[in-house]
C-alpha cells in the first residue's frame, strides 16, 4: 500500500476554522466531508483528529468568533446610545431654552405656566439622564415617571421662575 502525502495543516485548519464555499459562506465540515475532499481514510481523519486535538480547537475558534461578534455588537450599541443620549441633552438644551424665554411672557395664564414649568422641570431631567446622572426622582424611588401637582399663583409664580432659572445655571 503507498501512503500517501496529505496536507494536513490545510485539512485541520478547514476542520477548526472552516471554508468558503462558491458563495463566500463559510462550511463548518465534518471529519467525513474532509475526508472525501481531501482523501484520507475515515481512520486517518479520526486519530489525527484526536491526537491533535481538532474538535477542542475548533471550539475554541468559535467561541473566540463569538466574543468577537459580541464585542462588535456591543461597539455599535454603545455608539447607537452615545447618539441617542447627544439627541437628547440637545433636545433637553433646546426645550429649556425655550422655556426660559417664554417664562418672560406676561400675559401667561398660570395654567401655561404650570405647563411650561413642568416642561423646564422634564427638560432639566432629560438632560440629567442623558449625562448618566441620577435625577433626585429616580435617586429616591427608583421610579422613571415622575408625577406633577403643582399650581403656581402670583408671589409664587415669581419665586417657581427664579427656582427654575437657579436651578438651569447650576448645571451650565
């Protein structure tokens, strides 16, 4: 019988790693598809296999993908969050500048002042979460809607806008 040269660097390595196919997706192949490919007995395959540990390394190939994989994802995630949170301080700027100037207005009912200091007050929140910062709400309860009972009328008006105000240049 003559023996034959077979590439074993390359079968192992199909073995552990996988190959292409005409597609580009990668085969994952069995000992008996290595053997008709490349032509060495199911025997050959199988101690060579087990004396150098082929099953163990190609376990340790995929796992070593799949932290890969994860880590990537896990990369997009944290720039898709890191977007998200710039949008929100930016809105959270935007809506308590906005509320800023309009709390100027005099001809605000207290109605809409309510409604505008609640706005400021959410804005200022928004802002918070989005720099990873605790809101004295959610540092308290552990709760991420917060409820709202407040009625403003004339002196207190004044002193709910100076609040708010002080309130906005702390945190510039």
């Amino acid at each position: 019988m003559i023996k034959m040269a077979y590439d074993w660097t390359t079968i192992k390595r199909e073995f552990v790693e996988g190959y292409p196919d005409k597609d580009g997706k990668i085969i994952c192949p069995t000992l008996e598809e290595l053997h008709l490919r490349h032509g060495p007995s199911m025997s050959t395959m199988k101690k060579k296999s087990a004396d150098d540990n082929w099953v163990q390394e190609r376990n340790l190939y995929r796992t070593k993908i799949e932290h890969r994989v994860q880590e990537k994802k896990i990369e997009v995630l944290a720039g898709e969050s890191a977007n998200l949170d710039n949008k929100a301080l930016n809105a959270a700027d935007k809506g308590i500048e906005i509320g800023l100037k309009r709390l100027d207005d005099k001809d605000l009912s207290n109605h809409d002042y309510q409604k505008l200091s609640i706005a400021i007050s959410n804005f200022h929140k928004m802002g918070k979460l989005a720099l990873g910062e605790e809101t004295e709400h959610t540092r308290t309860s552990g709760k991420s809607k917060v409820d709202h009972d407040i009625k403003f009328r004339g002196e207190d008006r004044k002193i709910a806008a100076q609040l708010i105000r002080s309130i906005h240049s702390k945190d510039q």
